[in-house]
C-alpha cells in the first residue's frame, strides 16, 4: 500500500515536473519580435474624471501623458472619462491614481467602460495561455 | 524511477538546446536589423520616427478608440485585459512598423479573420480612422505622412467591414 502511493506520488511529481518544462520550453522557444525587444508592456485603466474642470482638454491630456511612466490619456468630454495606458515596469495603477488626484486636485476614481458584445470572438483561455508564455519567458 | 529520471534529463537537456540553438538567430536577426542603412529615399518608417514615435501614436490611437463613446465599447474588452491589451497592442504596432517600411513583422492574423463575426459598420471604420488621425495630429505628424499612412491603411476597409 505504502509502495504503490510513493509510486503514484512519483509518478505524479514527474509528470508536473514535465509538463512545467514544456511549458518552459513552449515559452522560450521562439525569439523575441523586433517591437517586443524594444517596446514595454502596458496596461490600461479608465478614471471618472468630472470633479476636474474640463475647460483645455488637450492641454490636459498632454499635462497627464508627462507624469512618469504614461504612455498616452485619452479624454472623452462627454462622458467625463479618461483613458490611460500606462509602463507597468514604471508604475503601478495606485501610484497613477495617486499622481492624478495631485495633479488635477480632484478625487479620480475609476470607471470602466461599458462592454459591446461583438468584440473579438477569441475566447479568454487564449490570453490566458499567452500570459503565461510571457510570464514564464527569460529570453530578453 | 530510472525511466523517469531519463525522461526528466532529457526534456531538460532538449529544452536548454532549444533555447541556446534560438539565441544564436537572435544576435544575427538584430544586427542585420539595425545595422542595414535604407537604400534610397527614407521610408515612411524613418520619416515617423521608427518604433518608438510609432507606439507612442499607437498608444494615443487606441485610448482614443477605447474612451471613444460610439466605437469605445468594441474595445472595451481588449483594453482592460492586460494580456489580451498586449497581443493587440503589439501586432497594431508591428502592422504599422512592417506596412511603412520598418523591420517589424506582422505575426497576427489577416485583417479579414480578425474582424470576423463583429459586423463592424461604415460608420465604425470612418470613426476609428478619425482617432487614428486625432493621435497622429496630436503628435505633429506632418499632413503628407498621415495622408500616406491612411493610402496603406484604407484599403483595409473591404476585409474589415460588414462580415
Ligand atoms: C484600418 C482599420 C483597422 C486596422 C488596421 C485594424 C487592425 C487590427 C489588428 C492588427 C488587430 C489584431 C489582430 C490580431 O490580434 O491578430 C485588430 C483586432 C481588432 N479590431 Fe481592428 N483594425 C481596424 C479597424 C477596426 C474597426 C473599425 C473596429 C471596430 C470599430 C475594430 C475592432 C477590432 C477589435 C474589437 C479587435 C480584437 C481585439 C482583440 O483581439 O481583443 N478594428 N484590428
């Protein structure tokens, strides 16, 4: 009895240690593209910005897209929202949230924007899978 | 337990070769890449700014999309999951990159496949191309560059709307 379960607990331990290497390998085996070598990963998150005065939208997107690490802010007037992709190497969503209140003297919160259906029909497992592949490649 | 053992040092030996036996492409694929100077008048790529005016363009191109109030919802989904965000992101940029000129390889899939099943309208396209102009406009790109990037990009119109 003893035997058979520290040979299932063998086996078991083998076959994760094998299917982690694969998924190891799976990672790392294909180079790097040009952009992905050079461009960094970003994220994107959406603020309820009405509190803010709205009166120089474009000179407000520009003053948001120079706070360190904030590639581009997008302001829809209409609905008051702001879009920002931001370097997650270089900040954090706290960290933005917190520079945003400070510089438009105005508590942000965040707000999504609504879903339509009919967007890309690939399902989330996907950009699970993919996820993970980034995650778990070393090759710079 | 011998076999595995076996198994086991063979995937890891099978894996460390994979890996080196790509590096060496790497070092090759990255010199010819940079070191190549263009022949001729420079391409559109260099007059943009190469990859990195490219992305800052592609990134003011898609928040415009996404916090747009008639086509944001389309990309709602994309933009607030990072890794789907990711794949986006990056083949819009290589797509750009590669279609001026530049040493990016477009990796994802035709444009026809990727828009299939949205029923994308006219109206849909015309108002993603104004964001795209909106993101080039905000970054100073010249009229005659922006009017060249759309001359690659329109045709693009009979794959992506209505199917
Ligand atoms: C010239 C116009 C367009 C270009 C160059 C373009 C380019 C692309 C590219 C490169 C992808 C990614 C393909 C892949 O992952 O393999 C994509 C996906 C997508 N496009 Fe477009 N597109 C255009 C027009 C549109 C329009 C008008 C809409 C809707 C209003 C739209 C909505 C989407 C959506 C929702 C996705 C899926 C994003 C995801 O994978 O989550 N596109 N497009």
């Amino acid at each position: 009895m003893k035997k058979s379960l520290l040979k299932i607990g063998k086996v078991l331990l083998g076959t994760t240690c094998i299917l982690f290497l694969s998924l190891l390998l799976w990672a790392n085996w294909n180079e790097r593209t040009y952009t992905e070598k050079i461009v960094g990963d970003t994220r994107f998150m959406s603020y309820d910005i009405s509190a803010a005065p709205l009166d120089d939208v474009s000179s407000l997107e520009k003053k948001i897209s120079l706070i360190k690490g904030v590639s581009s802010c997008s302001i829809n007037t209409g609905t008051k929202i702001a879009g920002i992709i931001f370097y997650t190497d270089m900040l954090s969503s706290d960290q933005l949230q917190e520079s945003l209140t400070t510089l438009l003297q105005h508590p942000v919160t965040e707000k999504a924007i609504p879903v339509k259906s009919g967007g890309c029909p690939v399902g989330g497992i996907t950009y699970f899978m993919l996820g993970l592949k980034e995650a778990l490649c070393f090759r710079s | 337990m011998k076999k595995i053992t076996f198994v086991l040092a063979a995937t890891v030996v099978a894996s460390l070769a994979g890996i080196t036996a790509c590096k060496k492409k790497t070092v090759t694929e990255t010199v010819y890449v940079d070191n190549t100077p263009p022949p001729g008048p420079p391409s559109l790529y260099t007059r943009l700014g190469g990859v990195s005016a490219i992305t800052l363009v592609t990134d003011k191109f898609i928040n415009n999309c996404a916090t747009n109030s008639f086509i944001g919802p389309r990309f709602a989904a994309t933009a607030s999951d990072p890794n789907r965000l990711r794949v986006f992101r990056f083949n819009l940029i290589d797509q750009i990159c590669a279609g001026s000129g530049g040493p990016c390889q477009y990796k994802g899939v035709t444009m026809l496949q990727a828009h299939q099943g949205m029923n994308i309208t006219n109206a849909e396209f015309d108002t993603l191309v104004g964001q795209l102009v909106k993101a080039m406009t905000f970054y100073n790109v010249p009229a005659s560059e922006q009017n060249e990037l759309a001359t690659i990009l329109l045709p693009m119109r009979s794959d992506i709307v209505g199917h």
